[in-house]
C-alpha cells in the first residue's frame, strides 16, 4: 500500500485538505468555503465551529475523491490564517465568541494607546512585530473584555479572566484549535507563537511582561514545539472522524510554511505569497535581523532538535483581495479576467488605486489608512481600474522588495512566488518589472500546503532530509524584467504619492458606528 503525507491549510477563505506523494506532487486536494462576518466597519469574523467541521469534511472529502484510506496518511501538517485567535473552553471545546481574523481592526485604539504610552520599541524588541491590531495578543484581550458570558452555558458563569486564570479558557491561533480538535492537546508551533504579540522570540518563551500588559493569564496560552516535530503533537482519535490514528506532527503558519514549501533553506532565500493578503519572507538564518524599515522579524521555522531560523517579513494586507473587490462591484466577473483587460490598455493613464480596506501594512503600518483611487479623469475606463489594481499589487511588494534589501544587506537576484494570483501571467511579469527581478513560479504552487506537509514529513521520516526536499523543487516558469528601470522608477515614484493620501483617513466615529 502506498503511503502519503497530508496537508490540513486553513485559509482566510476556505480550508483545503491535500495529500502529497514522495515527490512532493498533488495526489488529493478537497476545498471547502467558510462565511466572513462583518459585525461593524472594520471587524471582521469566523466561526471557528464552522472551520472545524469543514476541517473535517475536506480531509474525508479528499480521501474518498483520491479512493485512498486514512492508514495510508502517514503524517498530518497544519497550516493556517495567522494571527486569527480563538478563546474556547478546554473540556467543551466551545469557543467562547467568533475567531477575530488577523483583518479585523477593532482593537486600533487600544495600539494606539500603548503607541502613546511609549510601549512600542520594547514590543518591537522582544517580538520582532509592529505593535498592531493585526496580531493575537490585543485580540485575545478584547475577547476576554468583550465576550458574552450568556454564550457560556449559564451554570459554568464567572468572569471570562478568572476562568481562564483556573486554566478553564484556553486561547489560540487556527493551527492550536485544529490540533486540540484533532488531538486533544493544546499545542502551537515556533512560527504562530512568534505572530502573537505575547511570545519573545529572543528568548523563545511567553513573555510574562506582555501577557501582564495585555491581562492573557499565562494558564491560557498554548504549549510550544518546533514547526517538525519527531515527539508529534499528538495522534487523531482511532474513535474519531478519520477512525484512525494518524500523527499530527507538523504545523507552521501560512507564510512561514510557503517559505518551507518553497525550500527556502538558506539564509538569503526569498518569496512572495500572493494571497488574500501578499507576505514577502526572507531567511535570516540563525539570526533575528532587526528592521529599520517597517518590516517584521519573525520566526521562520524550527526542526526537531536544531536551531530555529529566523525570516524578515512584509506583509500586505490586501492583495488577492483587491481583484475580489473588482468583482465585488461588478467590474469584473472573475479573477482569470483582469489579465485580458488589463493588458487591452497600455498603462493605467495616470490611474493609482491603493487597496488600503484595512489599513496598509508593512512599511507603512497605518491602522487608519483606507482604499484609494486617484488620478482619474472623464477618459478612466474599467481597464485603467483593473490594471491599477494589478499594479497596486507589484508596488506593495516593491515597498517590501527595497526595505529587505535595506535590512538585510543582501542583493535579490530571483524571488520565488506562489500562491492564487501567481496563475496570472500578466501579474508575474508585471511583478518582474516593477521590481526589476526575475520571477520564479513552481510547478506546485499550493506551497503552504505542501510546506506542511513536508514538516509533518520529515517528522515521521517520510522524507530523510531537506536535499530531497529541494530536489522536488520544479520550474513552472520564469519571468524576467522587459521595461527599462527609468521607465519603471518614474511609475513608482508616483505610487508613493497615491500612498500619501490614502493614510490616516478613517476617523473613530466612523469605525464606531
């Protein structure tokens, strides 16, 4: 009987369940859409009870499409939505609110409290992140301040903090929340502990001083392992929906596990994940490169027993998301579309969009900066939009291409790319262009997926080393610079202006509302 290893990717969208062969190819792949709550501008939800059961849906339905059986999984990796944090009761297992998604914005003014408070630098020191509303740690407090204790059953009343003083509540990214619905064990990996805003990634522990700041009782927080890990989390349940016991042995966050898809081992390795949001990852080796230039340090991964390896990450919060708006308002009618109307026009004809929906991320960091259009006149057609939106896309990651090289000292000569919006030929050599590079797509581009998978891997000994790894790694296709980088720098240079009035737009009577 052939033998497999399995990749649970719990997106921001949907969860996909795919199974991989030696050679790191797609023998299953199951996919399954969740609902995105919006309570109030700004705010943004999931139902972490509906994530779990389409968890479980698309690993049976991936294995009955495929005709494999569960004992052929020899390992199960995770990898998951950053940042997006879920309280639930330890022996219920029930959340006690909706997961607040890593978009969600509601605890601007409390960052900006602790901006005021001269807060920032010590943050920044200990965690590698920005202060911002962006990661779990303000998240996990609005919960705790903020959740309904009527959603609790009535007899188990009591202050939310208390109860998770007595170790009752427990928190967690999406990774920790499948692991304790697979396993039983409330476990998180190196990479999402590191986007948490609690988790000192100098010292690799929970930082007493920041879990006080943000009153998250340290009974709540989740054990953590390396991203591989030969001790396993744990096993799923034989008595369970797989009816099998199969080892829960790898787990990294999306970006991080792209990295590792990507077989981006070495120090100096790049790529760019164009999702609903687009993440631009370097390894930094041992080292954690402190940025000058808004970017973040992070955790790249971790093998059983070696050191961990660091990365410098951009993150854009809109990406693949912006193309979604374009069909949100009816210009387009779907994404494989903006490639053919884009390239109907020669330029966008002075036409800027800046796609800040929930503020900009890295270099800018501005909670309060929303999307954008300039530069229109009476002649703006939908394709100048379209092709805008595109280009908005290649000079977020432009931003982030210039700040790695400012921080790392290293020169990028290729940059590996992966993810939806990858399959758009038109956007890769637009990518090309803007950052004057060459591109590289793989043949696989599910990487989260398949960078998971490989963690859980080489946990069990499926794969004996990373080599076999990188001897997977396959060419779809490569893209090289046409324009000439005068021609380029003068687009980019009016990118910034179009950035300039997209900041600090939103005010707090309209996020209150």
């Amino acid at each position: 009987m052939t033998q497999y290893v399995g990749a649970i990717d719990q997106g921001t969208t949907g969860t996909r369940f795919m199974v991989f062969d030696h050679e790191g190819q797609v023998v299953a792949n199951a996919y399954e859409q969740h609902e995105q709550i919006y309570p109030n501008p700004g705010w943004v939800e999931h139902d972490p009870i509906e994530i779990w059961e389409n968890t479980q849906q698309v690993v049976l339905d991936g294995l009955a499409d495929a005709e494999l059986e569960a004992n052929q999984l020899d390992a199960i990796g995770i990898t998951n939505q950053r940042e997006t944090t879920i309280v639930w009761d330890k022996d219920s297992g029930r959340p006690v609110h909706n997961a607040l998604v890593w978009q969600d914005r509601r605890t601007t003014d409390r960052v900006e409290e602790i901006q005021e408070a001269g807060k920032v630098e010590e943050i920044r020191e200990k965690t590698g992140l920005e202060c911002d509303a962006y990661f779990s740690a303000t998240k996990t407090e609005w919960i705790l301040d903020n959740a309904e204790p009527l959603k609790m059953q009535a007899s188990r009343g009591g202050d939310l903090r208390e109860r998770a003083r007595e170790g009752e509540l427990v928190m967690g990214t999406i990774d920790s929340w499948l692991i304790y619905n697979l396993t039983g064990n409330h476990i998180t990996d190196v990479t999402n502990a590191s986007r948490t805003m609690l988790y000192n990634i100098r010292e690799m522990e929970w930082d007493e001083d920041l879990l006080d700041e943000f009153d998250v009782p340290k009974e709540m927080v989740p054990e953590v392992r390396p991203s591989s890990d030969e001790d396993y989390y744990g096993h799923t349940d034989a008595d369970g929906f797989l009816g099998e016991e199969v080892p829960v042995a790898g787990a990294l966050g999306d970006q991080q596990a792209a990295l590792f898809g990507q077989t981006c081992f070495d120090e100096g390795d790049a790529k760019n994940t164009y999702g609903t949001g687009a993440f631009y990852l370097m390894n930094t080796g041992e080292e954690a490169v402190a940025s000058d230039n808004g970017l973040l340090t992070t955790v790249g991964f971790q093998m059983s027993g070696e050191p961990v390896q660091y990365a410098l990450e951009g993150s854009i919060f809109i990406a693949g998301a912006a193309i979604e708006f374009l069909e949100d308002i009816d210009l387009i009618n779907n994404a494989a579309q903006t490639a053919e109307l884009a390239r109907s026009v020669d330029s966008t004809d002075g036409v800027y969009m800046v796609p800040a929906f929930t503020g900009l991320g890295a270099p800018h960091w501005d909670g309060r900066a929303r999307g954008t259009i300039v530069g229109m006149t009476r002649g703006t057609s939908k394709e100048h939009i379209v092709r805008a939106t595109l280009e908005s896309i290649a000079y977020q990651t432009r931003d982030l291409a210039e700040a790695m090289e400012a921080d790392s000292g290293v020169e990028m000569t290729s940059l590996r790319v992966d993810g939806g919006a990858v399959k758009n030929n038109f956007l890769c050599q637009l990518q090309s262009d803007i950052i004057q590079t060459d591109i590289a797509r793989p043949e696989v581009d599910e990487t989260t997926a398949l960078g998971s998978a490989y963690a859980a891997g080489l946990a069990v000994g499926y794969w004996d080393s990373v080599d076999e790894l990188r001897d997977n790694w396959q060419i779809d296709r490569e893209f090289t610079p046409e324009k000439d980088q005068a021609e380029v720098d003068k687009l980019y240079s009016r990118w910034d202006d179009a950035v300039e009035r997209s900041l600090n737009w939103a005010q707090d009577d309209e996020e209150d509302e």
